[in-house]
C-alpha cells in the first residue's frame, strides 16, 4: 500500500507543474492496442538549449 501511495503522489507532484503551463502529464503504459513491446517512448528536452 505504501508504494502505491508513493507512486500516486508522485505522478500528482509531476503533473503539477505542466498544468500551470497549459500541458497535460499522463503517464500512457502503451498508446496502440496490439503491440507488446514496451519502446513506445517520447523523449522531451526540459530545457531549451540556445
């Protein structure tokens, strides 16, 4: 139960910050039903280099 308390809040902390900015945070297992891989990741910059 315990761990299950960490990981909601932590998805609660990490969602906070896109919602002031206009975004939504979700945390998606697999977008398409059918594939049993687990490579469908994004990568997203939290800085901007200049």
């Amino acid at each position: 139960m315990l761990k299950q308390l960490i990981n909601h809040t932590s998805k609660h902390v990490a969602r906070i910050p896109g919602k002031e900015y206009g975004h939504l945070l979700t945390f998606m297992p697999k977008p398409l039903f059918g594939d049993n891989a687990s490579r469908m990741h994004v990568h997203q910059p939290l800085l901007e280099e200049r």
